[in-house]
C-alpha cells in the first residue's frame, strides 16, 4: 500500500536508527540531493539578479582563461621560482582536495540509495555492518551517477537563469518585466523542479537495477511521466517536511546559542577579552557540528524517502492522493 504517512515515518525510523548513513548524508549534501527545494531560493529580485549576473561576468572577465595566465606563470616562475612552487603546491593541493570531494559526494550519493534499499528491504530496518554498502562499492558508479549530476546542474541553472533575465531590466516597464518574469517563472521553474525529480528516478535505475547511462535516464523519464502526480505531491510533501525542519533546526540554533552569548558577555564583563573569544569560537564550533548533524540526518531522511518512493513507483504500488479521493468521472483523466 502506497501511504505518504508509512512512507515518512519509516524513512525517520530508518535514518534515525542507522546513524551510519549520516555520514554519506553529510557528504552527499555537497551534491544538493533537495535541489529542487533551493531552486526557489535563487535569485527573485531584481537585485539578487544583477549581483548573480555580475559576479558571472567578473569571473569570466577576470582573466582566468586568458593566454596571458600561462605568460605570467611562466614570468613568475622564471623571477621568483620559489615562491611560484609554493604557489603551484598549493593550487595542487586544493584541486585535489576539490576532486576528492567530488568522488566522496558522488559515492556517497551512491551508498546512501543502495543502503537505503536494504534497509528498506530489511525486516528490522537495521543493517549489520557486514552487510552495508561501503564506498568502495560505490566508486564503480561515479561517472554515470557524476554525469547525472552535472546534466541536472547544467539545465537547471540554465531554467533559472532564463527566469532571471527579466529582473536585469528594473527600470523598464515594471508591468511589462513582472509580467515576461511570472511567464518565464510558471515554464521554467517547473521544468527545473521536474527535471531534478527525474534525475532522481535515473540514479536510482541505475544504482538500484544496474541500468546503463542512457536506459536508466529514459526509465527515469518514463516513470516521472508514468507517475507525475505521485511525484508532484510526494515532492510538495517532502518540501514542507524540509521547510519545518529547517525553521526547527534554526529555532534550536538560537536556544543553543543563548547560553553562549550569555557567557561570553559575562565573561568579557568580568573576565577578560581572551575569555570572550574562547566562548565565542566554542559555540560556533558547537553550532557548527548541531547543524552538520541536522543537515546530514535531513539530507538521510530525504534520501531514503525518496528510494522508498522509486522501489513502489517501480512496482506498481503507487496511487496518488488526489486520485484517491477524487470523483470516479475525474479519475481517468488523472
């Protein structure tokens, strides 16, 4: 039976209950797993639009993929050839660290859907270590998995871009630029929702039934459009579910971080200024490890959710709500 209620529960069960996902919770939330929740974050003002647009146009007028690079490394090399190795070193370094989280967000993207199957699976919805799905497993993967990624960020930044050219332009027309603004609005952002949700369905084809790169990106179209409404409320739902945490999680910042405040100035009042920062730096660090948690665990919730979602899509099971309780005139058209 299809329940939004069982589904929701279990995936809090399950999260909770096998902490070791947090950790590829933690790493795949680089990969922004609810995209489709931060798209309506981006930019929807005029302001918020020129200041996207500007910083594109500074990178790509700074420089960077000029000729004159190469020259100038070479120049520096050849003038201060000790200090151009250490810079070397460390632009090195950081491209590697840049690659390795790449890999580790991707193959743990990968473990989290195959653990959360198992699990699922598993009568006690609790897996023994023996049989967790580890990265190693998951590296086989990374390309196709990596390469879903990359289309959904492509297209959807294409969609939203699209949506804020209008705001460029706050001193034509106003009536005009709100108006070609909500049209792009209503065409595209669905269409970037949508395309995330079927990129979730592929991933989930072709870690879960070993489909290859192009069969598991029709599949996922397929059952998307097999099953649009199913997804739409199941990602409205899974957004609500997203929003009240996150306001949660903000709330339970602010009660973490009185103490500290209240200390801090009691300190800087009584003590001295190096007491004052000591307590500073430790709630931020205490507040930095809270919402690392609590995103991992968010991040975890939603994964498995949406896995539960894909293995009863994928086996006839689902039945939206509204096909439910809609009149019996109106359900075929749905």
């Amino acid at each position: 039976m299809f329940s939004y209620r069982q589904i929701l529960k279990q995936a809090l069960r399950i999260s909770w209950k096998n902490k070791f996902l947090w950790f590829f919770g933690l790493f795949a939330s680089l990969l922004s797993i609810g995209a489709e929740y931060q798209i309506l974050s981006r930019p929807s003002s005029s302001q918020a639009a020129m200041t996207w647009f500007g910083s594109l146009y500074n990178f790509i007028n700074s420089g960077l993929f000029s000729t004159k690079v190469f020259s100038n490394i070479g120049y520096l090399f050849k003038t201060q050839p000790g200090a151009a190795t250490i810079f070397l070193f460390i632009f090195i370094a950081f491209l590697v660290l840049v690659v390795f989280l790449i890999w580790l967000a991707v193959t743990s993207q990968v473990a989290l859907v195959k653990n959360s199957e198992k699990i699922i699976n598993d009568p006690k919805e609790k897996l023994e270590p023996a049989a967790r799905w580890h990265l190693r497993f998951a590296h086989k993967q990374f390309w196709p998995v990596f390469g879903y990624n990359l289309i959904s960020k492509v297209l959807v930044n294409v969609a939203i871009t699209l949506v804020s050219l209008p705001l460029l332009f706050p001193l034509v027309n106003r009536f005009a630029v709100n108006t070609i603004y909500l049209i792009l609005f209503v065409i595209f952002i669905p269409v970037a929702i949508c395309i995330s949700w079927i990129i979730k369905y592929a991933i989930a084809f072709l870690v879960l039934k070993n489909e290859k790169f192009s069969v598991a990106l029709v599949q996922g179209w397929r059952l998307f459009r097999k099953n649009w409404l199913i997804t739409v409320e199941s990602g409205l739902l899974l957004f609500a579910v997203n929003f009240l945490a996150t306001f949660a999680v903000l709330l339970a910042c602010l009660v973490v971080a009185i103490p500290f405040i209240i200390l801090a100035a009691a300190f800087l009042y009584l003590f001295s200024v190096s007491a004052f920062w000591v307590m500073v730096i430790l709630g931020f660090l205490t507040l930095t490890v809270f919402v690392v948690i609590c995103g991992s665990l968010l991040t975890t919730f939603q994964t498995v959710a949406w896995t539960d979602i894909f293995m009863k899509l994928n086996s006839g099971l689902g039945k939206s709500k509204m096909e439910r309780l809609a009149p019996d005139s109106l359900k075929t058209r749905l």
